[in-house]
C-alpha cells in the first residue's frame, strides 16, 4: 500500500492532482416531491387526501411492523394510509365499506407471514369483491403460497428492496384526474 500511496503521490513541490471527480448535484428526492405535490393539488381540488387501505390481521404485534413500513412509504408518496382491521369487521362488504369511506381504490394487506397463510387468500378474495381496483401485500410473499395469493386477486407485493418509486407512480394512476 505504501508503494502504491508513493506512485500516486505528486511530485515534490507539484500541486495535488484530483484523482476523484465530484458527482454534480442531484435532488434525490425530487421525484417524491413530485407525487407529494401531486397529492396536495387533488387535495386541495378535492378535499380529501389520495388514501390507500391498510388492511390489517392479527395482533398490533403481528401487523404494526409492516403496517408502519407502509404508512411511511405511502406518506412519502402523499397518500393517506387509514387502516381497517379485518379480524374486527371480515368480508366483502365491510372492505367496500371501508374503501368508500376513505375514497380508496387500492389497498394493501399487512400482517406475518404466518397469518397471510392462514387467512391471506380469503382476505384478498374479499378486496377484490370489495371493488379493489389495485391490490397488494405488504412484505414478500412465501413462493410456495404466492400462486394462491395472486388467484386470489394479489397483483404486487412491496417489501425492502423493491422499487418503491414504480409502487408509489402506480397507485398515483389510479387517483382521480391520473394522466
């Protein structure tokens, strides 16, 4: 290392030589603003937040890790997350219910693992008869279950690693007014 620290040295009474080139500036966050903007301008034409329904099963333990990884995600697209939880209030009827009453046409399914083998698919079953126009599951899925899950009506899973921009645009176009 010493050797290779002396070759790239400059020459005694030389200027130092750049050997890095500065990345320009770039907003990173400039695309998140953009759908934040886009969520105040249908908030203040329309009166109400873009939202999106968080339907929760189980316990807050089982359900709080991936329903706050979501609500995070989707504020920093904008959305409103209200959660509905779906051992309280099961079926079709009361998912409509709940879309309806917050102006939601996607929702996402959070809870573990465990629980979406145990009652994922029917759950997804009861958002796509609910109306759901766009539906998802908050984590990845088990491959073994995952064909199930997508009979079912699952069209995306979000979980670390995904691309969560392409997440945020595609419920951005199913808003009201999308282009």
């Amino acid at each position: 290392l010493d050797a290779l620290t002396q070759a790239l040295a400059p020459p005694p009474g030389a200027a130092p030589t750049r050997l890095t080139v500065p990345l320009p500036p770039a907003p990173f966050a400039a695309p998140f603003e953009a759908l934040r903007d886009r969520a105040d301008d249908l908030t203040a034409r329309l009166g109400q937040r873009p939202a999106v329904l968080l339907v929760t099963l189980g316990s807050l333990a089982q359900h709080n890790p991936r329903t706050t990884f979501i609500t995070n995600l989707l504020e920093a697209g904008g959305f409103h997350a209200p959660t509905h939880d779906a051992d309280a209030l099961p079926g079709p009827q009361a998912l409509q219910q709940a879309l309806h009453e917050h102006g939601a046409r996607a929702a996402i399914l959070c809870s573990a693992d465990d629980l979406y083998h145990e009652r994922g698919p029917q759950t997804l079953r009861d958002l796509r008869d609910a109306g759901a126009a766009f539906i998802a599951l908050a984590g990845k899925p088990d491959p073994a279950l995952e064909p199930e899950l997508r009979d079912a009506g699952l069209q995306q899973h979000i979980a670390l690693g995904a691309d969560v921009l392409a997440f945020l645009n595609t419920l951005h176009s199913l808003t009201p007014d999308a282009p």
